[in-house]
C-alpha cells in the first residue's frame, strides 16, 4: 500500500518515525513517502521536505512567512496527486495539515489523522473541519476521547502515547560512558531543554542560562536539537561551565537530576523520564497577547493539562525571568518537592495507556483504509 505521511516538527518526526516502523512491520511492501526530519528519514521511504523547512511558530512569525507557507501547501498538494497514495497520515501540524486534508477529501484520497491537532485548547469550531475532511482520527491524550465523542459525536481512537514507546526502546547508555563520552563533570546534572525551532531557542535559552552562575555545585547540560547545527548555539555559549550535546536528549534526561524545559512535548518527555522540571515559555509580545486572549486553558504543560492539576511549575511570559526560575529550581532540588512531582509523575504515565500505540495505530490505519 501507499501511504503519504505529513510531519511538520520535530515530535511530529519523533512519532512519524515509530509509525513508519510499525507500518513497514505490518505491511512489508508499504511504500511511503513523508514530509519529517532525519529520524522519519532513517526508518525508510522517501524525505520530500523537512520539517526545519516549515517549523515557523507564533501568531506574528506565520504571518511574515505566509508566502512561504502558501508555496508548500500548493507544493505539497502537487506532489500527493503525483505520487498518488492510498492514505494520507497526518501528524499533528494542523495549520498546514488540515489545509490538505480538505484537498484531499475532495480527491477521494483516504485521510487518517494521528495525534489530534489541539483543538481542545483553541479553535474549538476547527471540529467541523475535521468531521468533514478526516475519515479516522487516532489520539494519544486519554481526556482527547471523552473531548470528541461525549462533547462533540466524532468517534475516535485512543491509542495511547507513542512517548512510551520512544523511551522504552531506546538503547541505556551508563552514567559512567555518558560523561565520558560528553566531557561532562562528576557534578549533577540540570538538564536545559531551550525547543526545537530558532526562535523559541533565542526566546528562551538566555533566560534559562541566565540562573548558571546561582548554582554552582551542579552542570548545565544543554539539549541541543538535531534540526540545528552547533553553530546557532555558539552566540549563547559564553559560560564555560556550560556544557552542550546535540541529538541526545533522551540519554541527557536519564542522567540529569532536574530540567528546565520549553513548553511542548518535551515537557511530557522530562516527566515520562522522572526528571523534576520548571516549564518555561515566552514568546513574542504579539502572539502572546493573541494568544492569551484565544487559548482558555489552565496549564500549557502536556503534564498539568492530563493530570488536571499543577503538578509542574510554569513560568510564561514575564514570570519567565531569571528570579523565578532560580526560585522553583531551588524547590525541585529539595527532597520534599522532589517526591511529590515523582509521585505524580508515575500516576501520569499510568494514565496514558502503556505501550504499544505506533502498532495500534498501524494496524488501524491498514485496517480502515
């Protein structure tokens, strides 16, 4: 079967790539061809963009590249008519992937969406949209199928979160090879998760680094993201203490004793590691103040937003500021908070469903074309 797989970031290459996996697992003739990133691009088929192409983040910054935005959509809609699928797999990126999905509706192409776009957070009437253009809808976030079915009478799949997967599959690297491999210190680690895209890493890395000097007994480890090259990150390495890795995050989480990390999945992926994290954002003024006028929701963190609560900190927008960011990282090292967020964190992962939804999600997908 031919399949067409549209990731437009990072997490989207993240679980494109364990789809990819799976599908290929179950249909071994399976012909893909993908818009993601360099993991989705290791599992096999065909790279037609990458996602460090597309990722352009906020209100404001869309607007800018709205010409460019344009281009890849009537690009993208040329080449499924060219290579002419059986599915289009849709990953999360609804701007851009719901624009498709309309399109390809029209064609008659089957449409299969994992990981619903966030529509439980805002543009709540996008559910029109998705009734009309989406035959199956997979979700990963277990409030996701009580959202659809009881609020809105769509039927969906809840197939558990692919994060699991990610990290059970994952290869353990010993704390011994991990420093040495890394020119690290004996200190402990705080791990520094700044996003995947420019401009949130410009946002939010200088802040976060901002606090270094405030604790010197411990090493700051920066994640660096595969879609950047060392060089972005040169201008804010001016600390020396500062130590960088690219490509690693997973192995930098299962060593690291407390994290500072940029809103996102990354927040899920901290928790899902039992690393006590503080959750940062800022962006631009602008978007900011759209998005607070249009985004309703009590948390940002994928980690509050399940377990309904404040279970991590988060600190937005101007609370995002060297004084705070020392305060609730001085708390994350305390015993006392420590076991608290740890405790909550195991009651997380036991809401998400386990292992196993890259090959639920196959299967359905195969299933129901």
């Amino acid at each position: 079967m031919k399949y067409y797989i549209i990731a437009g970031e990072a997490s989207g290459d993240l679980h494109g790539s364990n789809l990819m996996k799976a599908l290929y697992r179950q249909d071994p003739q399976a012909d893909i061809r993908f818009w993601g990133g360099d993991l989705m691009q290791a599992a096999g088929g065909t790279l037609v963009k990458h996602y460090r192409d597309l990722a352009f983040m906020g209100f404001v910054e869309v607007l800018f590249n709205l010409r460019t935005i344009l281009r890849n959509i009537d690009f993208c809609k040329t080449d499924i008519a060219q290579f002419n699928p059986d599915v289009i797999v849709f990953i999360d990126y609804p701007g851009f992937n719901m624009r498709i999905a309309k399109w390809a509706k029209q064609k008659g192409i089957a449409t299969h969406y994992y990981i619903s776009p966030q529509i439980w957070a805002w543009k709540e009437n996008r559910i029109k949209d998705i009734r009309r253009d989406v035959d199956h809808m997979y979700v990963i976030l277990p409030f996701e199928k009580d959202f659809y079915e009881k609020k809105h009478g769509y039927p969906v799949e809840f197939v558990g979160h692919p994060l699991i997967d990610a990290i059970h599959a994952r290869q353990e690297v010993s704390q011994q090879q991990f420093v040495t491999e890394n020119q690290l210190d004996d200190k402990l680690i705080i791990a520094i998760l700044p996003g995947s895209r420019k401009q949130e890493i410009t946002k939010m890395l200088e802040v976060m680094l901002s606090v270094v000097p405030d604790f010197p007994d411990y090493q700051f480890v920066i994640a660096g993201a595969p879609s950047q090259e060392y060089a972005f990150y040169r201008q804010f390495l001016k600390d020396k203490s500062v130590h960088f890795i690219s490509n690693k995050t997973y192995d930098l989480l299962s060593h690291a004793t407390a994290a500072l990390v940029t809103s996102g999945t990354a927040t899920l992926e901290t928790a899902l590691f039992k690393v006590p994290e503080v959750v940062c954002y800022k962006g631009s003024w602008a978007s900011y103040q759209i998005a607070k006028r249009i985004i309703t929701l009590k948390y940002i963190s994928l980690v509050n937003l399940i377990m309904d609560k404040q279970v991590v900190t988060e600190l937005i927008q101007d609370a995002c500021n060297t004084k705070n960011i020392k305060t609730e990282l001085q708390k994350l090292l305390e015993p006392g908070s420590r076991n608290k967020i740890l405790a909550d964190y195991e009651a997380l992962e036991s809401r998400l469903g386990g292992t196993g939804a890259s090959e639920k999600t196959a299967k359905l997908i195969i299933t129901n074309v």
